[in-house]
C-alpha cells in the first residue's frame, strides 16, 4: 500500500525572522509536510498557483497585497474551500478576525502567542476541517 502524499504548507510572511522560525518548527513537527516559503502575497499566491497546496498560513501585514486578497483567491467561495487558510497577527482585532473567519480562514493567531507547534496544530486542525468539507461536497 501507497503512502499517502506529504501535505503541503505555504508559508507566506515578510518578517524573515518569523518565516524562518515558523518554517522550520513546522519542518520539524510536521515530518509528513513540504513547507514552500514566501515573502510577499505576490509570491506567495504564484506558488499557490503552480503547486498543490493543503494550507496557507499568511501575516496578515504583507508588505504588497492584503492579506485579505490573498484569502480571497485563495478561497474564492467558502462554500467550496479546497484549501485551508491561517492568518498570523502581531495583534489581532476580532472585527478583524472574525471577518477572516467568515471569509474562509479557519484561525487567526497572534505571534507572540503562537509557539511553532501550535501553529502545527492549527494547521492540522484546519485541514482536517477543510477536508471535512469537502467529503460532504462529494456526497
């Protein structure tokens, strides 16, 4: 029997230091997963275009595109998501995160708050959700 493909995670952050800490604490809790990495939501949106990707963890404050926009082509129609969306915050409204959870993204986390494998575990959670949505889709 075949084993299942590693997931794949699109990490899309500015801030180099956070990126880099959170690709690698993923790298290391998530053994089963190819962590892409990128600065800008420009990037970030052309990787999500040429590769699968099972989850997109993005800042919130990107440098050239809103957050929001990347949310939105990512997730064009919530009724349909195929992929699983987290927005990282140095701090987070909740008119904020509460809009990006009626939009598609399935958490909203603060930084300083979110050690690596937390944000393993959202991730986690947030496929299991997203693939829960599909399998009813399919019926």
């Amino acid at each position: 029997m075949a084993s299942a493909a590693p997931a794949t995670v699109l990490l899309i952050d500015g801030f180099d230091k956070d990126r880099t800490y959170y690709a690698d604490r993923l790298k290391a809790s998530l053994s089963n997963c190819d962590v892409l990495e990128a600065r800008d939501g420009q990037s970030g949106l052309a990787l999500h275009a040429s590769r699968h990707v099972d989850c997109i963890v993005t800042e919130l404050d990107l440098t050239d595109l809103s957050a929001f926009e990347v949310l939105l082509r990512a997730v064009p129609v919530v009724k349909h998501q195929s992929v699983a969306v987290i927005m990282l915050a140095r701090a987070v409204i909740p008119s904020i995160a509460n809009l990006a959870k009626r939009y598609g993204a399935q958490a909203v986390l603060v930084k300083q708050l979110t050690s690596g494998d937390e944000l393993a575990t959202a991730i986690l959670t947030s496929m299991a959700i997203v693939a829960s949505i599909r399998m009813v889709e399919s019926r």
